[in-house]
C-alpha cells in the first residue's frame, strides 16, 4: 500500500512542468514581435493607401479649413494676406496680366467646369459606373459646397487696388482654387491604382498652384481663400472616394458579385 502511495507521487512530480526560464521567455517574446510585425505589414499593405488619404487627404486639410474659418469668423486679420498680395501685385506687366488672366479662367468656366463635364460623360460611355458616380459627385458637390460655404462666411473681396478682372460674390473660399484641386484630386485619385498616377500628378500639382496664385495676382482672393478652398477640395474629394471605393475595391475594378 506505501509502495503504490510512493509510485503515484512519484508520477505526480515527473507531470510537473519546469520551470520557464529567461531565454525560453526572451524567446516567446521575440517570436511574438515576429508575428506582429508580420500582421502590421500585411495589414499596411492592405489599408495603408487608405490610411494615408485619410491623414493627408481629410484630417490635415480639415484641420487647416478649420483653424482658417475660425479667423475669418472672428474678422480677424490673417497676417500673411496682404503681403502676398502686394508682393503678386509687384510682377504686374501686360504680359503677365495676359497670362493669369487665361489661366484664371481655364481655372474654371473656360477649363475645369468643361473638363468636368467631359470626364463624367467619358466615365458613363466606358461603363465605368462607379468612377463616374464618384466623379460626379466629388465635382459636383463641390461647387454646391463652395457656394453655400461662401454665403456662411460672407467675406468681402481684397480692395487693395481695382482688379482687371473684378468678381462680385464673395470671397472665401476660392471657387477657382477648390473647382480646379477638386478635379486633381479626382484624377489622382482614379489614376493612383494605373500607371499613369505621376503624369497625372505631374500637370495637376502645377496647374492647381497657376490657378490659385493667378487669383492672387488679379487681387481677387486672398491667400487664405485659395488654401481654404484646397482644403476644402481635399477633404470632401477624399471622403467621396471612402465612401465610392469602401472596402476593398479599388477604381477599375468591379465588386465581386
């Protein structure tokens, strides 16, 4: 009877697991980190474009509008306005005026509004359904939120000297700066999955800053009013784009079934 007692606690302490020791936890620990880094780069190479247009594309721009409106709100003087407008105003010349004043308006009713048109219409003929929903709304609802956004704000123009090209509706923002970056954003953002993403990028950035700083020139805008405006244009192309393209689709692709 002792002798079998004996036998089975004898077999209870070899079922005892050793004890762990430091170089068996150091590495548990480092085959963890393996793992992790593992999951966070598929998971970046799944959703990083995504992320990325939500950090530079939305919440940047949405948090310089917001820190802009707020001054235009409260009247104040933004300092860096008026200098840039006299220092624009300095390279006046017959030439120059010739020259923003046709890129101020291929910045809209002679350019971008025909381009947007003509992008919709090509997206529809191609049967790119999505795309073109995308394009329409993105271009579209832009111009309605910039009309409406410049009711709220209700900002007089510059009057530093009397423009060659003088506007009567408000000022803030920029309707030539937010039109023209919307339709980059929109043809960055359909081209960024082709190869032809850095030609596109190529003749949109330059265009969109010829387009802002003409408005500038014409002292019809304040600086202010065209960053606000591409803000603006930024932030709403990018949301349009969350919501066209949500999950895993991409531009060109079509939803599985």
């Amino acid at each position: 009877m002792t002798s079998s007692r004996s036998s089975t606690n004898t077999s209870r302490k070899t079922t005892v697991d050793p004890p762990r020791t430091a170089d068996h936890q150091a590495s548990e620990a480092g085959h963890a980190l393996q793992q992790e880094a593992r999951f966070g780069a598929a998971f970046l190479k799944r959703h990083g474009w995504r992320l990325a247009l939500v950090f530079a594309g939305l919440l940047l721009p949405l948090w310089g509008f917001a820190e802009l409106a707020d001054e235009i709100h409260g009247q104040d003087v933004i300092p860096f306005d008026e200098p840039i407008l006299r220092f624009a105003h300095g390279l006046a010349s017959p030439g120059a005026d010739r020259a923003f004043v046709w890129i101020s308006e291929a910045g809209y009713l002679n350019g971008v509004v025909p381009l947007d048109i003509a992008l919709v219409l090509v997206l529809t003929f191609l049967r790119r359904f999505r795309e073109a929903t995308f394009a329409a709304i993105a271009l579209g609802g832009s111009a309605l939120l910039n009309m409406a956004t410049k009711l709220a704000f209700a900002r007089e123009r510059p009057s530093l000297w009397e423009s060659i090209m003088p506007e009567i509706t408000f000022s803030f923002p920029s309707g030539h700066a937010m039109g023209s970056a919307t339709l980059a954003w929109v043809l960055v953002l359909l081209a960024w999955q082709t190869r032809w993403h850095w030609p596109v990028i190529a003749l949109a950035v330059p265009f969109v800053l010829l387009v802002g700083f003409s408005r500038v020139y014409l002292g019809v805008h304040f600086p202010s009013d065209i960053l606000a405006g591409w803000a603006a244009a930024s932030a709403w192309a990018a949301v349009v784009y969350l919501v066209a393209f949500r999950g895993h689709l991409r531009p060109w692709r079509r939803a599985e079934p």
